[in-house]
C-alpha cells in the first residue's frame, strides 16, 4: 500500500522530468516527505533511488543541501549565520561539540549548515533551528534545541 502510495508520486515527477530535473526530484522528495508524516524513511529513499535509477547518496545530498527535506538520520536542521562577527565562538562550539562541518550530518541528527547573512544582524548570533530564527544564540540555547529540552513554538 505504502509503495504504490510512493509509486504514485514518483510516477507524477518522472512524468514531468525527474530525476534529470532537480528541480523536480527535489519536488518528488518534498511530496513523499508529507506522505510519510514529516520525514523520510530510508525505505522510502531506497525505493525512489531504485525506481529513478539514482544513487541514495545524491539523496542523502539533497536533503543536505535543501531546506526543509529531513531523514531519518537527520530530522532536523541547524543553520547557522557565518556573517555575525558575535557568532565564530558559538559555530566553533557547534562544530566541536557535536562533531559536525558545514553541509554535514551530525551524529546528534541534524544537518548543519553555516550560511549567509539572515537579516537578523542586530539581534545576532542568529540561528535557524528547523526554519525558525532565533535571535541571541547561545551555547545554551544550541544544546535546548538539539538535546530536545526546549520545543520549538
Ligand atoms: S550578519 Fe548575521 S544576521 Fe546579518
């Protein structure tokens, strides 16, 4: 049920380009991500990686790259402003901490990505914790988002 519910979508994209498309592939992605409740499983990757005839590591890169797609190995997303001068010591204590550089998976289950000015720069540091800007980063704020102690309003 589950696959012909994938087969379905995949059938759609494929229709109107992908995989050669991203655009569409990345598409195909986010439309299997709400099918499957919010993430998508490794089950579902391997089924797309099969029947589009990519590699599940171009889809594990995507869901690096693009804001909003989310496995199972990275439900969440950290992002972090790498303009905010105030910001170097808290990015040096995110990458020590949870063992993770810019465009990678931490082992704690999120995707890091240190990134351009967010318009937030009066209230900076500035991170974005599954899209969500959040204005004066600290450690402690950094360890309640990603230990799970603080939910996300
Ligand atoms: S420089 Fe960091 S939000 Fe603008």
């Amino acid at each position: 049920m589950k696959k012909e519910r994938w087969r379905t979508i995949i059938t759609h994209y494929c229709g109107m380009g992908a995989p050669q498309d991203q655009q569409m592939l990345i598409a195909l992605l986010r439309d299997l991500q709400e099918a499957e409740g919010g993430v998508l499983s490794q089950a579902a990757l391997d089924f797309v990686a099969q029947e589009c005839a990519v590699k599940t590591a171009v889809l594990h890169a995507l869901i690096r790259r693009v804001p909003g797609l989310r496995s199972e190995s990275a439900k969440h997303t950290l992002e972090i402003c790498g303009n905010c001068p105030a910001g170097m010591k808290l990015r040096a204590f995110i990458e020590k901490r949870y063992g993770v550089k810019s465009g990678a998976v931490s082992a704690a289950g999120f995707v890091y990505r240190v990134t351009p000015c967010m318009k937030n720069c009066k209230n900076g540091p500035s991170v974005r914790w599954d899209g969500r800007l959040h204005s004066r980063a600290d450690e402690t704020l950094i360890r309640e988002l990603i230990d799970g102690t603080k939910k996300a309003k």
